[in-house]
C-alpha cells in the first residue's frame, strides 16, 4: 500500500504537540511496516532525521501552511494534486485536516474539540477556519482517530459521526521518559531550581492549557504548606494572553 502523510509538523527547531505526536507514531508505523510505502508531504525544507526508514520518500509541497488561506491552498490543491501523482491509496493526516477535493481516502486525528468550547482562546480567522471545515474533515475522513473516550464521544455529539467510525487511541510516553537515579535528580534541581524540588508543567502557553488556574493552585499550595517546591513551566508563548506574560 502506498500510504501518504501530512508530516507538516514534523520542524526540527519547533516540536509542539502535533509535532511529537506526529514523530513517535509516524516513526513506529514506518520501522513496524516495511511492507507499505510512505509519501511524507512536509511543508518546507526537512530534516533527514524525520526520514525513519528507507520505505519514506519525502515530498515538499508548497506554499507553507501557516494561515487559514494557505491550509485551503495546500490541503486542498497542492495535496490533492500529490495524492493523484504518487498514487497514494490512503492519505493519513496526524493533525486531522484533511483535504476536501480528492476521493483518496483518508484517516484524520483529531485530538480534541477544544476550539468549539473555547473559540475566545484563538485568534479570529484560524477559530473560523477550524469551526468551519472540522465538521466537513470528520465527515469526509473514513475513519478518525482520537486520543481519549472523552473526545469520541465530543465528536459524535457534535458532529454526528457514528461511533463506530472513530477509534479512541490513547497517547504513549515516549523512551526517553524514565526514572534518574538520585545523582541525576540532583543535578537537574541544581540546574533549573536552585536545587530545590520542583513541580514541572510542560505545553504552550495558551490560555486553553490553564496555566492561570495552575498558578492560582500552586500559590495556594505554597501559602497552605510553607513547602519549599518550586514550578517549573516549560513552554512557548503561544497566541499570547492578557492574563499572563512570562519573561524569557
């Protein structure tokens, strides 16, 4: 099978959740599948480190897709057009966007619906264009993949797609997290907290990740307790929020 994907995320200097998501999975479907021949479709220049086996032939297909107009143009011209070139028999998308213009068919995630709970947390036009075409991505896809029962059932409650359609998937924890010894622990606090231990938070910095709410607890826990744990954030400044600001 000639199995097509949307490896737009896959940035060597930007690795978000998409991005992780898109690594750990397409990098064990590919090595665990020899059998079946991958089309990445990347956005822009790659790195070769995203090239996990031979059976991977990297495209570039343009323009960047960073703007709701240029998701329509690549999605649904530049993608299409490439699924016809290199007759992919199904077109696997790890972000859920899909294209609306080809009968290849296609397997979307969508990981959540946070966009229809929130819409106030995203900018204007990309809050559109995802309320916009999400409902036409669930319907067009063939099967979709979620990450948790919860967001199933949000998608068959909001969009109306059979159950039977969607399988739920959970996330795994990718080989490098394990435990460190105490010398090890050590010298990570020594780094980061002055060597005191430490809560860590690890996302961007969205308002739809509750980080207001975080700090909130973690002053709290702080005036409850007297401990001497600190919080440790790690993330970037995403679509910035008036309610916080966090200095580099």
């Amino acid at each position: 099978m000639r199995i097509a994907v949307n490896a737009r995320f896959l940035l060597k200097h930007k690795m978000e959740g998409f991005g992780w998501y898109s690594y750990e999975t397409l990098k064990r479907i590919t090595q665990n599948h020899p059998e079946h021949q991958f089309i990445f479709f990347f956005d822009r220049p790659f790195d070769p480190k995203f090239i996990f086996a031979d059976n991977i032939e990297p495209v570039i297909l343009r323009p960047p897709a960073r703007h709701p107009v240029l998701f329509k143009i690549w999605f649904n011209i530049s993608v299409t057009r490439a699924l016809k070139k290199y007759k992919a028999d199904l077109f696997f998308s790890p972000d859920g966007y899909l294209s609306l213009k080809t009968d290849v068919p296609q397997i979307g995630v969508i990981h959540d619906l946070n966009f229809e709970h929130y819409p106030e947390d995203l900018p204007v036009w990309p809050r559109k264009y995802l309320k916009k075409n999400f409902p036409l991505f669930a319907k067009k896809a063939v099967h979709i993949l979620t990450v948790s029962e919860f967001s199933k059932q949000d998608i068959v409650r909001r969009y109306g797609i059979n159950p039977q359609k969607i399988t739920a998937a959970y996330n795994g924890a990718s080989h490098h997290f394990k435990p460190l010894n105490p010398e090890e622990q050590q010298a990570i606090r020594k780094e980061f907290t002055d060597g005191f231990p430490f809560i860590v938070f690890v996302g961007a910095l969205h308002p739809r990740k509750n980080v207001v709410r975080l700090l909130q607890a973690y002053d709290q826990f702080k005036s409850g307790t007297k401990s001497e744990t600190r919080l440790l954030i790690v993330g970037e400044n995403l679509w910035r929020s008036k309610k916080f600001r966090f200095r580099n």
